[in-house]
C-alpha cells in the first residue's frame, strides 16, 4: 500500500507570515502541496480582516492549488488553555462556525473544510459542521468526512497546536513520520507558524518531508473533500 502525506500550516498571521511564505516555498519546490489552517481572529489583538497582506497571500496559494481550511474561530472567547471546539456542543459550536463562516466568506476565503483547534473537537462540533456547510474536519486521530460519517484514519503529528515542538520531539516527529510511511499509512505533518523562526522545527518538517516523500514515495496531497462521483472514479 502506498503511503499518503499531508503537510498543514496553522497559526498564520502578519507576525508568522514571513516565515510561513519561506516554507511553503521550500515545499513547492518538493511538488508537495499545502493545507493553510486559517482562524479569522487570535486573541484580542488580531483580525484577519485587517491583514491585507495573509489575506493576499492566502487567496494567491489557494489559486496555486494549496487548501484553505478553517482552523478555528475565535480563540480569546475559550477559557484559558482550553481549545475553542473541546467541549462545546452543537448549538454553541453551530454559533460560531457561522460566524467564521461569514467572516471568511466576505474575505474570499470560504472553505468546506475544518481542522480543530489543537485538533480536538466535541462531539457536539462533529455534529454541528455538516449543517453549517462543512464536508470534513480534521482531529488528532484522523480526518472526519462528516457528510458520509466516513473516519480516515491517521494520528497528526505536530509542531505546535497542543504539541510542544522541542528539539527531542522533533526528532520523534521524524521518526514517527518514518514508521508510518513505511507501514503504508497517512502521515499527517503539521507544524505552527510561530515555530518557524526556530531552526529544529523547521528542520524537523522538511526532513520528515524528504524522508517520506523520497525514501519511502508517499503521495503527496491536501486536506480535500470530494463528491462521491469523484471518489468512485479514483
């Protein structure tokens, strides 16, 4: 069996966007395409509205063939240190996916596919994406087709986003990343934009990258969902 890769991005941001452009286009040259997790806001202090230049940049990557997914909505309205879409149920999770929902929509952003924030979601979240227009939303354990009630198996493996992203986990990530592509199965890279500027990181993702892809040749793809027509041609 051949094995499947996934690279994701989250936490992008005018303070992380410098850093985020710089890796993508490492990976570009890789032929390795991208899934952007976009949250249109990141505490008190930032809106994605006002960000012209990510705004620009993520609707230019999404035109070049990477994913938009939505990472979230509002992470300042979460009780501390608590993912936003953890324990909420449907009502309050329908609540606040519409209303990512429009801000992504006016922003040219809109997108069927979600991730959870630190990749945990409820059951009342998973519940609530299909009646809010979601397909497909991505967990720590794997990737949820939400419409079908179809679980892809696959355990992230991440820099950031409820992991740590020290030196030895880093090297665990590669080794991970590893075993499992060796094994066939779908290997699911993430890595935190804020991590970026940090060189072990960085290093961690592409040399997981090149270790997948070339070594053990997993097919490279993105965050996706597609209608069953397309599904039964492939």
């Amino acid at each position: 069996m051949t094995a499947r890769l996934i690279v994701s991005v989250s936490g992008i941001r005018d303070t992380t966007l410098d850093a985020a452009v710089d890796l993508v286009g490492e990976l570009e040259r890789r032929d390795v395409p991208v899934s952007l997790l976009v949250a249109p806001r990141r505490g008190h202090e930032y809106r994605l509205t006002d960000d012209e230049d990510t705004q620009d940049w993520l609707r230019h990557r999404r035109r070049m063939g990477d994913a938009i997914v939505l990472g979230g909505y509002d992470e300042a309205a979460t009780r501390r240190r608590r993912p936003e879409f953890a324990s909420i149920g449907p009502a309050e999770a329908a609540v606040r996916l519409a209303a990512a929902d429009r801000l992504m929509a006016d922003m040219g952003l809109r997108t069927r596919l979600f991730a959870a924030p630190r990749w945990n979601a409820s059951p009342g979240c998973l519940a609530a994406l299909p009646e809010a227009g979601f397909r497909m939303c991505a967990d720590v354990t794997g990737i949820h087709d939400v419409v079908r009630g179809h679980l892809d198996r696959g355990r992230v493996l991440s820099m950031g986003e409820g992991f740590v992203a020290d030196a030895w986990w880093c090297r665990q990530l590669v080794a991970a990343a590893g075993r499992t592509a060796e094994a066939g199965g779908l290997v699911r890279l993430n890595v935190s934009a804020r991590h970026l500027s940090r060189r072990a990181p960085r290093a961690a993702l592409l040399d997981a990258v090149d270790l997948v892809a070339d070594r053990h040749g997993a097919r490279a793809g993105r965050y996706e969902w597609l209608p069953v027509a397309l599904v039964r041609a492939a």
